[in-house]
C-alpha cells in the first residue's frame, strides 16, 4: 500500500524540460533561472539543475521543432505547489515540453 502525500509536506521531485533549441546562450539562461525561480517562489529549493543534453534530436516534432535541448532538475517543493508550477511552465512559449515526477 503507498503512502499519501500529506499536506504541508516537502516532496523530492525531477523534471525534465524540453527547450527550444534555438535560443542564444543569454536567452537561455534567462529561461533557466526563470525554471528555478518557479520552485524558489512556491517555497521550494533546487537541489541540482544542469543541461542534460545538447540539441537532441525528437522523435516527433514538437511545437514544429525537430530537436529539443533537454534540462534536468532535482528540487523539493509542497505537493500543492507543483500543479501552480506546472501551469507556468506550460505557459512559458520556450519551453516545449515538461515531466515532473515525484523522486524516491
């Protein structure tokens, strides 16, 4: 039998984003510290965040792109929070695709 996840307690989580890969390098960061500042501003903290992979090439486009650069992070957040963060990352036109899944 799982656990329910209480109210009002910390989760460990891991998303993967798919970005445009067509963005400069400065665009880039933006968005990345944009990507932390959603987990920072629902009281969460970022654990590791880093590129996990450069201008990957898609199984199927994606918002009409053919490639996709992929960024990995690990952070800690209120359950309730991440269903906020997922609509402001799904909101964000560079992101092109977002999986968060709870860590064990």
């Amino acid at each position: 039998m799982q656990k329910k996840e209480r109210k009002g307690g910390v989760n460990k989580y891991e998303a993967m984003f798919i970005v445009k890969p067509d963005l400069s390098e400065e665009e880039r960061k933006i968005l990345f510290n944009q990507i932390s500042e959603a987990v920072t501003k629902n009281s969460g903290t970022v654990t590791n965040a880093a590129v996990w992979s450069e201008k990957r090439k898609l199984f199927f486009p994606i918002k009409k792109h053919m490639e996709g650069v992929y960024y990995l992070m690990n952070f800690s957040v209120d359950p309730l929070a991440v269903t906020k963060m997922r609509h402001a990352y799904n909101l964000n036109e560079n992101i092109l695709r977002v999986l968060i899944t709870k860590a064990a």
